[in-house]
C-alpha cells in the first residue's frame, strides 16, 4: 500500500466524521417537532436537546486540543468516533427527554475532542504541498452535506423515525475508525501541554450556570430563586476564570489576543453570527411545521433556500476575500443576515411560508459571506503562537452566541401574547444584532490595502 493510499483513507475517514457532525447539526431543527411529540418534549426540553450540545462543545473546544496534543491524534480520532456514535446510539433509543439531553450534551463532548482531532489527522497524513488541497475536500464534504442536511432529516422524521437520523451516525463512526486503522498511520510525536484545571472548573461553571438560568427561566419564571442563584454563581464564576486566566502564565484561555482590535472585532460578528444561525436553522423548522402545518418532508425542503446561497457565498468569498477585504465582507454579510431574519419575522407573523423562504435567502448569502473569513481574520490577526488559542475563543464564542439565541427565543416566548408576536420581536432582535455586527465590522476590520500583516 502506498503513502498515497494511506492518506486518501485517512481523508475518507476525516470525511466521515465531517459528515456526523455536519448532518447532527443541520438535521436537529426540522426534527424536533417529531422529537417533542414522541418524548413528550416541554419547550424548555427542546431548546435543552439543543443547548447542551452547544454548551459542552462550547465550554470543551478549547481544552480538546490539549487532549489530541497529549494522546495523539490517532487515538483522539477514535475516542471522539466513539464517543459521538455512542452518543448517537442513545439518543436514538432514548425512551424520555432526560437521556436524550444528557446524550446530546456527551455528543458535545465527543465532538470537542473529534473536531481538533480530525484536522490534527489530515495535517500529519498529508505533506505540506497536499494539505490545501485536502482541507477544501474536507470542508466543501460538510458544505455539501450542510445542503442537504435538512432534507435528509425530514424524509427521516416523515417517512421512517427521527430515531434513524441518529442512528446512521453508528455505522458511519464504525467506518471511519475502520478506514483509519487500515491506513497504518505512523505515530505523530506526542507533546506534554499543560492543564488547566481551575480555568477548566470556573469556566464550566460559569458558562454552565450562565447557561442553565437563561435557558431555564422560561419555564421556572423569572422570580425564581434558583434560577438568580445559578445566574450568579455563573457570573462569579466567569469573573473568576477571567482574573485567573489574565494572571496565569499558560492559562485555559489567552484572554490577552482580546486585546487586538482585529480579533476582538472579528469574534463579535461570529459571536453574533452564532445566535443569527441558531435562530433561523431552528425556529423555522419548528414553525414550518407547528405553526405553517407543512410536514417534515416538505419543512426541510423549505429550508433549502437558506443552505443552498450559503454553499454559493461560501465558494464565491473564498475566491474573492482577499480583493473584497474583511471591512466589506462584514458589513454586507452582517446587512444581509438583517435583512433576512427581518423577513423571516414578519413571514411567520403572518403564517406566509412564501415570505418566510424568501427571508431565507439573504440569511443564506449573509452566513454564507462570513462563518469562514471571519474566522480566518480572527485566527490571523493574533501572532502565530496564540492561533490555537485564537481558534478556540472564537469557536467558544460562536457556540455560545446560539445558546443565547435559544434562550432569548425562549424567554420572549413565554411572555409574547402570541407566537405572532414572538416570532416579530424575536427575529426583530436578531435583525438589531447582526445590524450591531455590521457596524463593529464597518468601523474596525481593515481594508483589503490595511489587511496585509
């Protein structure tokens, strides 16, 4: 067997764990109707099944990569394929909501350590000359499987169970760890990284307490003791990781690369992006069929109009970006997410799926426009040593902005007059954020002329 046959295996097997998570995420939306009425899920259970993958892959991304580094990415492969088919497993037989949620959250885990994992795995099967060329088949694999994601988990939801969307992450789990034991992967060096236990511990805390009051408020009110309590011990907590990162010399997290404009501004459009995202992948799959009464077929079809401009822009920034520059890329990616979510409110207001799908395409373009360049500012605006670090901030961020998506959606839910209502000040609020994002761009990121550093 030749070199070039290992790597093509291990590629096939970074491909297939792409393909887990990217179909995981996308599907999750359009099934939750069919989810909430075989578990009997209350709207808090359902913004949890969510929430707590976010919530532990947002809170472990960071340390993941300390985890691959100290075992290697060969077995960091593995315990993350595991560990997400395992998961998977789980959710799919779970009988009630609190082993599904609690299985959700471990897939978060799986997934931090699987993600760094991955791309550990295709930067030591391939040479440097190769890696490029790997890493666009690995990424365009999870942009194409992003596109037809939804559609897939409707067809799961109407015609066999949404147990099956879940269940078809075993075999592909299985098949990725086979591809990856028959390519004789020699063994990458392994490194000693330091730990962190107490920025670990404060930050779970605080992310988790922060978390769990805001999610959670809808359902106990918001004069709930418990709920201030978990509130407060989260935001003493948070002020704790961040006094004990900024006096550590080798912390959980560098707080310090805020202090770049670049960056700092880079990771408030993604931050927003990441609440924008959350919102318009998952409430209008819920409202397609709960409230427009489409079925889970014809509501993940529906969504078509929100991936398919994203794959476009996605593809059209890439070759581009660098003539546009990010100033501009921001401000008309975050204008046209606005635009999008503005007409996303007022089609579910008015119960128009017409209006809802043509709200989609400019949340698409938007999206499309800036998940990846803002990323690539973000990581490239710190000094080469902090970019693993500049990496899990912005993608902590990220996660943490749809958490507060799904929370906020809750808790104006459960104090609208109507769903009508909920839906306009909902999306309104996510228009007035990515108009917020749109201005931080405009007036911090540089110009193509001003990018070079």
């Amino acid at each position: 067997m030749t070199d070039q046959r290992n790597s093509g295996r291990v590629l096939y097997a970074a491909t297939s764990a792409m393909a887990m998570l990217v179909l995981d995420s996308s599907i999750v939306g359009v099934m939750l109707p069919s989810m909430r009425n075989d578990l009997g899920l209350s709207a808090t259970e359902q913004n949890w099944t969510v929430s707590a993958y976010l919530l532990t892959l947002a809170v472990l991304l960071p340390i993941g990569g300390r985890v691959v580094d100290a075992v290697g990415p060969v077995r960091g492969f593995i315990a993350g394929m595991c560990g997400f088919a395992a998961a998977s497993l789980i959710i799919g037989v779970s009988q009630g909501p609190y082993e599904m949620i609690a299985a959700r959250g471990f897939a978060g885990v799986a997934a931090a350590v699987l993600m760094p994992a991955t791309i550990a795995l295709i930067f030591a099967a391939f040479p440097p000359d190769g890696r490029a060329r790997a890493m666009a088949i690995y990424t365009g694999s999870g942009q194409a499987l992003a596109t037809v994601g939804p559609a897939v988990g409707g067809l799961c939801a109407e015609f066999l169970s949404w147990r099956v969307g879940f269940l078809i992450n075993v075999p592909v789990g299985v098949l990725g760890i086979g591809l990856l034991a028959t390519a004789r992967m020699r063994r990458a060096p392994i490194t000693r990284p330091s730990w962190d236990p107490f920025g670990l511990l404060t930050l779970t805390v605080g992310l988790g307490g922060l978390s769990f009051g805001l999610v959670q408020m809808p359902a106990w009110g918001v004069g709930s003791p418990i709920i201030w309590a978990t509130l407060v011990v989260g935001g003493v907590s948070v002020a704790m990781f961040v006094r004990h990162c900024l006096r550590r010399s080798e912390p959980l997290l560098d707080l310090h690369v805020f202090s770049d404009r670049i960056f700092a501004a880079a990771v408030t459009v993604l931050a927003c992006l990441g609440f924008a995202m959350t919102v318009l992948t998952i409430y209008p799959a819920i409202s397609l069929q709960s409230t427009l009464s489409l079925s889970p077929a014809a509501a993940g079809v529906a969504l078509l109009p929100l991936v398919v401009p994203l794959l476009v822009a996605t593809r059209w920034v890439g070759r581009h970006f660098d003539d546009v520059g990010p100033r501009r890329i921001a401000l008309w990616g975050s204008v046209a997410v606005a635009v999008g979510a503005a007409i996303v409110g007022c089609g579910l207001a008015a119960d128009s799926t017409i209006v809802l799908c043509v709200g989609l395409l400019p949340a698409g373009v938007g999206i499309g426009l800036l998940l990846s360049p803002m990323t690539t500012v973000a990581v490239g605006a710190v000094d080469e040593s902090l970019r693993g670090q500049a990496s899990g901030s912005s993608s902590m961020l990220r996660q943490l902005g749809g958490i507060v998506g799904l929370a906020s959606f809750g808790i104006i839910t459960s104090v609208a007059s109507s769903s009508a209502a909920a839906s306009a000040i909902g999306f309104a609020l996510t228009a007035a954020l990515m108009v917020v994002a749109a201005a931080v761009g405009a007036r911090i990121l540089p110009t193509p002329q001003a990018g070079a550093r």
